[in-house]
C-alpha cells in the first residue's frame, strides 16, 4: 500500500511539472490599459536588426515572451527573439530583450531571401505569428506564404533552438494561386494561430478572404474570412466563417487601405479573441491604422471545410462580440498591432494581456508594447 501510494504521488508530480500553467481567464468583459513600452528603431541586437515584430507569446515555464520577425531574411535570416516584460497593475516597467534564434528549414539552413533564392532552396519565408507548444514548450510559427513566387503558406513545429520538427500538413484550400482565382490573397494568408488551451488543438487565421470566397473589404462592405480548428497532426475539425469589417475610413484618391485578422487567442476550444487590424493611406501617403479587439464563438456556426467558395452558399457565421477599440485607449500613436498574448496573472488575479506592433522596419512607424490587464 505505501509503495502504491508513493508511486501515485511521484506520478502526480511528474505530471504537475510537464504541464505548464494556463494563462487563459475564463471571460472577459473589458480590458483596461495599463502601460507602453517602445523599442528604438532598427535596435541592433546580438548582431540582428530588430524590427518587424509581427507575433508574441508567453513561456510561462521561463517567464520570457517569445517574438517572431517578419524580415524575410532581408535584413538578417528569419528568426524569432526572447524577451523579459517586467510589469505589474499600476505599470509598466520594461521590455529588454534576452535573446535571438534563427529559424531553420527542413534540411538545417536558414531561410533565404527574396533576392538569394535559387530553385531547391526551400522557400522564402514571411512568418507573421508564433506560439509556445503548451504541452513541452517547443514554438509553432507560420508564414503567409507568396502568391507570386508560388509558395504556399505553412505552419511549422520547431524546437526552441529554431530547428525543424515537422509541419503541418495542410488541405489543398490553402494552395496558392499564381492566377489568383482560388486560394490565399497574396499577403493575406496565415496572420493568427493559437493553441486550445490544453495544448491538443490549435487555430488558423487567415487575413483576408479567399480569391473564391469574395472581395476584399472596402470602406463601405466587410467580407468573409476562415478560420480553422486543426489537431497537431493536421485534422482538419472545423472550419467557420469569420465576418470582417468594413474598412473604418475612406482612403485617399488612388492609395491603399486593408481590413484583417492580424493574430488571433484562444480562450476555449470554441471561443477565441480575434485582433482586427486595419492600416488606411491618406492623400499625403500617411498611413493611420484602426485596431478592435472582438470575442468570437464558433458554436452553432456552419462547418464550411468543404465549400469550395462562400459566394452564393448558405452559412451561419461566428458570433463577434466588441471587447476593445484601441481608439477609446487614448495613445498618441496606435500602430500596425499584429500580435497578442496572454501573460502571467497580476497581483489581483487577473490575466495581463500583451499586444505588440509590428513597424515595418519604417522610421514613421514604431515598435509598442501595449500592456492590458483582463477585467473578467
């Protein structure tokens, strides 16, 4: 009997230390701001150039955020960088980096650049969103792919060092088109993922809707997006339609202006955060960028995983809820806001959530932190 009880608690505490903790709270009715934090632009950082910030996540088991680049091996290889926030409920105190890790393809190398590229050299990457592995703390990142280079976007398993683990296998919807009559929107592809969080499943977000699926937004109609529920070996479990919004404001005469899911979080298997970002161009080439942050739930909506378009079907979509417009924070500069995370519970009890921006590598824009604690 002793020997059986000993053995039961030498399991159990095996199991209370692979399984890291759950940051999720179980709702949220608002989210109050706290504080920013900026990085100067193009920082120099253990031999990399910092910018393009375009995913971030929370390692509980090392208290340290996780950060991919969008650089497309432009500035220096494709790579994701490791950072300590320092923070509480009265403020936010800092955000230093703590290290940087190339990421690999297949074969070992880094990814090239648009401009190095030669046929078998892999692809060229565009990785806009990352995630620490909740079961073991490996990171799974994405790229949207290239239209025009015919590269598919991909999700990818690697371990913390960066080296290659697998990928996920993905369904035929999601190979690009060179004629541009079906599959991901050139830049608009794969901007969210996330876990569920017991770490089983996992979402993806595309940015825009499908060639298939209908128009872009404009300022005066939304469009249609999908997301899709995936197990980790790439089973496809649902497939749902998300509804965009119209483009907030009206551009300048002959400029450009997008509306997408530009991250995504999950709250439960069924229920998610979505960031939806839009960048407007005025005359004089500016660009002001509008961000929500709404809750979704995906139950009583339609599987749409095999319509091969959404133009002229019949379908129930998401249910969207408003939980934040950025506007309303009152921040002299809400810029191009591409990731977001939950992070360690404040003294009160409460998640903190943590957004961040994605600069382009541009002197007009900036690199922000944006610090939030979760009012459930």
């Amino acid at each position: 009997m002793k020997k059986t009880i000993a053995t039961l608690i030498s399991a159990l505490m095996l199991a209370a230390c692979a399984q890291l903790p759950v940051q999720q709270p179980d709702t949220i009715s608002s989210l109050r701001f706290i504080g920013e934090q900026r990085l100067p632009y193009r920082m120099q950082y253990q031999g990399t150039m910092v910018g393009g910030l375009s995913g971030i996540d929370y390692d509980a088991a090392s208290d340290e955020w996780v950060i991919i680049s969008d650089d497309r091996s432009q500035h220096n290889p494709a790579r994701y960088y490791r950072a300590r926030l320092a923070f509480d409920e009265h403020a936010f105190k800092s955000a230093q980096l703590t290290g940087v890790s190339l990421l690999l393809q297949p074969d070992g190398s880094v990814y090239p650049s648009k401009e190095a590229y030669k046929p078998g050299a892999g692809v060229v990457p565009d990785l806009e969103t990352m995630r620490v592995d909740p079961q073991d703390g490996s990171i799974w990142y994405a790229s949207e792919g290239d239209v025009k280079l015919g590269f598919d976007p991909f999700v990818r398993h690697a371990r913390r060092d960066g080296s290659f683990i697998a990928e996920l296998p993905l369904p035929p919807l999601f190979t690009v088109s060179k004629e541009r009559k079906s599959g991901p929107r050139d830049n608009q592809a794969f901007e969210g993922l996330s876990f569920a969080p017991d770490g089983r499943t996992l979402w993806v977000s595309l940015e825009g809707p499908m060639y298939q699926d209908g128009p872009a937004p404009d300022p005066t109609h939304g469009a249609v997006n999908r997301i899709t529920h995936f197990t980790r070996d790439g089973k496809v479990l649902g497939q749902y339609a998300y509804p965009l919004d119209a483009i907030p404001a009206t551009p300048g005469k002959g400029k450009e202006a997008d509306n997408g899911i530009s991250e995504m979080l999950a709250l439960s298997e069924t229920r998610m955060l979505t960031l939806e970002r839009s960048g407007v161009q005025a005359d004089d080439n500016s660009y002001k960028t509008y961000v929500r942050v709404y809750e979704i739930d995906t139950t009583g909506a339609t599987d749409i995983q095999h319509l091969p378009t959404l133009q002229g079907a019949v379908f129930t979509q998401v249910k969207k809820r408003l939980v934040l417009d950025m506007a309303s924070v009152g921040l002299p500069i809400v810029d191009n806001l591409e990731g977001i995370s939950f992070g360690p519970r404040l003294a009160n009890g409460h998640a903190s959530l943590v957004l961040i921006s994605d600069d382009n590598f541009s002197k007009t824009q900036v690199t922000q932190f944006l610090l939030f604690e979760v009012i459930p």
